[in-house]
C-alpha cells in the first residue's frame, strides 16, 4: 500500500483543496482591512444590527443575548487594560508612566483593538447562527437576564475606571503628550522640548 494522504484521487482531496483555497482569500481580505478601523467596526455594526433584528423579531434566543453580553464585555476589559498589569506583575521596564517627568510609553492593550474587532464580529456571527437552532431558544424572564447584566457591567466598569485613576493611565491616547515647555531667560529654546507636529 502506498501513502494515504498522498492520493489526489480521494474524495478529501477537494474538501482539503476548497478549504485551504477560502482560508488563504478569507486572511487577504481580513489583511486589507486592517489599516480601516472605520470600515470594520461600521460593518460589525451592520452584523449586530442584524442579529438584534433577528432576537426581536423572534422574541426569543434571549440566553444567547445574555452570553454574548458576558463574553463582549470580558473582551472589552481586555481592551481597556494594560497588557502589564501594574497590580499583578513585577514591574519590568514595561510600566506606565507615574509622572509627567516619566519617559513616554504608548499604553500597549492586553487586547490589541484589530483582535478586538474580530472576537466581537465572530462572536456576533456565532450567536446569529444559534439563532437558527430551537435547542438554544431556552424560556427565560429576559428582564432580569437585562438588569443582571446592566448591574454586572456598572460594577466591572467601576473597578475599571477605580484602576486607570489609580496607575494614572487612559486607554485612549492617540500619540506622544505634547507639553508647553519653558522658554530660558535668554529666548534660546535650549532644554525645552522639541515639538513636531
């Protein structure tokens, strides 16, 4: 007998071929979109939209909602905190900065956005195909899953923000602060900044 997976004549063997053929478009486009931020989250937008259309109109599939909160709001702690966490882990030279006299550090997410953006359309993606499926439509008084959720969301988002005030760190900065610099007694611009715009 010779090799198994060496047969080009095997009924795989076009399963194996379409498979790797979609992968290799599905990571070129996925590749194009990551320089448009704008683009992808307008269309992950479109895909939520769609699958808050779909749980209306169905007036069901409320568990799955519940669960796809939980796990969009356990990816939105990730985006907002330090990938060192300044509590946790020895500081290594990877810290924020404390003060304005700290050198600059660009603040480095524990989840970067571009992974972000992909973990929430798949996880949209996912609850929409549960949605076809009766197994996953379980009877539940959908107020209560709604204010659990809104109470879990206010006390995680609380001890967030208690951190970022406490390690002085916003998740949102667009580049290096730029500070007024005193201008020496003699009008020479010696010690003070150099700005770049």
């Amino acid at each position: 007998m010779e090799g198994l997976g060496a047969d080009s004549t095997s009924p795989m063997a076009p399963v194996a071929k379409w498979k790797s053929e979609f992968s290799r478009v599905f990571q070129f486009y996925l590749d194009k979109s990551t320089p448009l931020p704008v683009h992808r989250w307008l269309g992950t937008l479109g895909v939520a939209s769609i699958y808050v259309l779909r749980v209306y109109y169905l007036e069901g599939f409320y568990i799955i909602s519940y669960g796809l909160g939980i796990y969009i709001l356990n990816l939105l702690i990730g985006f907002l905190s330090p990938k060192v966490d300044p509590e946790l882990e020895v500081l290594d030279g990877a810290s924020l900065p404390t003060k304005e006299s700290d050198e600059f550090r660009p603040f480095i997410r524990r989840l970067p956005e571009f992974k972000f953006w992909y973990a929430i359309t798949k996880a949209f993606m996912v609850a929409f195909l549960m949605t076809f499926f009766s197994l996953f439509d379980v009877p539940v008084f959908w107020p209560i899953l709604l204010c659990y959720w809104i109470v879990l969301f206010a006390l995680t988002m609380k001890r967030q923000i208690m951190h970022m005030i406490k390690y002085k760190y916003v998740p949102f900065t667009t580049g290096k602060q730029k500070y007024g610099g005193r201008k020496s007694p003699g009008g020479s611009a010696g010690g003070s900044p150099i700005h770049r715009g």
